[in-house]
C-alpha cells in the first residue's frame, strides 16, 4: 500500500465553502477508482480547531502503485494542477492500518507527527510506534511512516474531536471519502 497526500494552503481570507462545493460537485468522481482503499477530501479552516491556516488537504491510501501512476499521469491529478498550480505530493508507507467501512461515517481526521530517532536496530519498532502512540477510544486509525524523513504519521478518524482538544496535532473536517 502507499499513501499520499498534497497540502494546498490557502490564503486568510479564502472562502472555504468553494471548496466545499468543489467537493460537492466532483467528490464522488474518485468513488470506486482503481486500487483506491479510500480518499479523504480534507480541508482546514483557520481560527477553528486551533487551525492557523486555510487549506485543502486530501489523504489517500493506495492498494498499489498501478491506481496512483493513474491518478497521477492519466490527467486525473491536472485537475489540482490547472486550479491550484503545482504541488508536492508527499509520499507515505503504511504500517499500521486499523480502518474498516466505518470510516465512511467519520466526520474529523485528526493528525500527529512524531519522528523516529536513530537507534541500533529498528527490529520490533512497527510494535512500539503501537504502543506509544495516543489511544482515542473507538477510534479508527492509519499509521504511515517516511524512511526518508524518519518520521510518521497517525490518522485517526474520528466524530467528535473532544477526545483530542489536550493533543497536539491538526484536526481537519471531512468533506467527502471515497472508497473502494
């Protein structure tokens, strides 16, 4: 599997509810894409859940490379392109993924970011991120690690963000996810 995403950040003022309706317009286009386990239209919206800034963000989980080069190089991703310019599309590898179809009903994703120090053997370390990471009761959750940044990710899906106001972390809306 592999995960990516892009964040498009936007500008103070920016009237979110275009995305919104981008959103709602287009969403469901990725509905069922090839080798798609889900997509999350994400957004952030400054001054709410402690966001400082405006943006569009969405998450996607690949079941393999074949429906990513799709996406990607068969004028599916021009449409990012052509409206917001280019962006980097960061690139992440699973290691834990505890999703099923009930994420369909999840309405915040709520993100961490911790780094993996050097150590003398990473042997069991995929056990260990599970341990330390925070538990959100009833949450849903993917962790996804960069070896070129040592660092990873945790996504939990989440219906009310109350759980997480202590965290550090982003907390963005779910507009839209798509599955396969």
């Amino acid at each position: 599997m592999i995960a990516t995403q892009y964040k498009i950040t936007l500008p103070s003022d920016y009237d979110m509810n275009i995305i919104r309706d981008r959103v709602r317009k287009n969403g469901h286009k990725t509905d069922g894409f090839e080798e798609l386990k889900f997509k999350l239209y994400l957004i952030t919206e400054k001054g709410i859940h402690q966001n400082v800034q405006n943006s569009y963000c969405p998450l996607y989980l690949w079941k393999g490379s074949n429906g990513l080069n799709k996406f990607l190089f068969n004028g599916f991703y021009d449409n990012i392109i052509s409206s917001f310019g280019w962006q980097r599309v960061h690139v992440g590898i699973p290691l834990i993924d505890t999703t099923t179809s009930k994420i369909k009903e999840s309405k915040y994703l709520f993100q961490i970011k911790k780094g993996i120090q050097p150590q003398e053997s990473l042997n069991n370390l995929k056990e260990k991120i599970a341990e330390e990471i925070p538990t959100i009761e009833q949450a849903e959750y993917i962790v996804v690690y960069n070896p070129e940044k040592w660092e990873y990710e945790v996504f939990y899906f989440l219906n009310d963000v109350s759980s997480v106001k202590e965290m550090n972390g982003v907390i963005y809306t779910i507009l839209h996810i798509s599955q396969e």
